[in-house]
C-alpha cells in the first residue's frame, strides 16, 4: 500500500484544485484575491489549510470564536489590550491556530 501524494489527495477528496480552493474560502471568508493567493499555492498547504480550517470551524464556530478563545486564554477574562482584536483579524487562520496552541488551548 502506497502513500497518495498530495496531488492524488486533492484529485480524490475534491476533484479539482479550483474545488479544494473553493472549499476552503468559505471556511477562512476569503474574496478573489485570496483565492488567487491559494491557487498559487502548493496542494499540501492547501490540504493542511483545510483541515486546520475545518477544524477551527468546528470547534469555534469560525475565526471570531478561536480570537475570543484566545482572548479568554491570554487575557484571563479581562478585556483585551485595544487594538488587540483588530490586529489577530488581519492574521490567518493556520497562524491563529499556532498561536492558540501555544497559549495551551
């Protein structure tokens, strides 16, 4: 039994790239210029994006639950430096994830 390549991943699980991208946009609100971002980018990353973006979508109910999260964790209820929220908007999913993690969340 062999490992799929990524390639072989997407061409299974979506069909096309265009459809994983497609996929993964409503999951992380993206518009066309990210999905001319994703399109350039490799399907392995694209594949770990959908899954960390799955993920986060499920446990949080999308990017403003896992900042709130975040928020509770770093902040122990208090309310967040200002500036704060604006500032985790403008990073990405995967990164948010990281840092989440990294809080112990």
């Amino acid at each position: 039994m062999s490992v799929q390549t990524p390639k072989q991943q997407v061409d299974e699980r979506f069909g096309t790239r265009s459809d994983l991208v497609s996929a993964i946009l409503p999951l992380i609100g993206g518009d066309d210029q990210t999905r001319s971002k994703l399109m350039g980018t490799t399907n392995k990353k694209l594949l770990r994006l959908h899954e960390v973006a799955q993920d986060v979508q499920r446990r949080f109910g999308g990017k403003g639950g896992l900042i709130d999260a975040m928020a509770k964790l770093q902040f122990d209820g208090r309310a967040p430096n200002p500036g704060w929220r604006e500032a985790m908007e403008r990073k990405s999913i995967k990164r948010l994830w990281d840092m989440h993690r990294q809080l112990g969340g």
